[in-house]
C-alpha cells in the first residue's frame, strides 16, 4: 500500500466496533497536515506510515467488528492538482501500534 502523506492530505481517525455503540469511544480525530505544526505533522505521519501496513482497505476488511472486536478506521482525503480521492483503511484494535491508540486517545 503506497500512501503518500502530504500537506493536502486530511487524516480522520476514528475506533469502531464492539457489541454496543457507544458513541464515546468512538471519539473520532481529525487532522488537516497542511495545519499541523511540523513536528506534530511528523508525529501523525510516522504514526500513520508504521500502522498503514497492519491494516486492510475497507472493501476487504468483512470480518472486522464482528462480535466484540474493535478497530481503528483511518481515512485518508486528498486532492492535488494532479488527483482527487479517499481511501479507507481498517486495522484491528489488537494489531494497532500504542502510538497509533495515543494518537486516536489524545490526538497528538
């Protein structure tokens, strides 16, 4: 998967899944690079290139939620001058990296 992240790039994060709704936890984050101070563009993007590979594009994840499994939903929106488009990846909560899990908690 070759995701390039840059500045018009606009990254929502967000934990899905489980038996109930709960809208709390699904606390969902949103980050527009082009926004973020450098370092924390850093942070989100290496977070996101280490995590991008654990995960699978939306159209192929069917078994993910079922029963009590959670999973983060990364949604990638970009536009260039070249290209428009979206991409929907889906990692299980127990395949996520701690960064990713802070990143989504506290969004930082």
């Amino acid at each position: 998967m070759n995701i390039q992240l840059t500045d018009d790039a606009i990254i929502e994060l967000a934990r899905e899944g489980g038996i109930a709704f709960i809208p709390n936890l699904r606390g969902e984050r949103r980050f527009a690079l082009a926004q973020l101070p450098e370092p924390q563009k850093q942070r989100v993007c290496n977070v996101l290139e280490q995590a991008l590979p654990l995960g699978e594009p939306e159209d192929q994840a069917a078994n993910l939620g079922r029963g009590d499994q959670r999973y983060f939903r990364i949604q990638i929106t970009y536009a260039t001058h070249h290209e428009a488009g979206s991409i929907v990846i889906l990692i299980p909560e127990t395949a996520a990296s701690p960064e990713l899990e802070a990143l989504w908690r506290d969004g930082q």
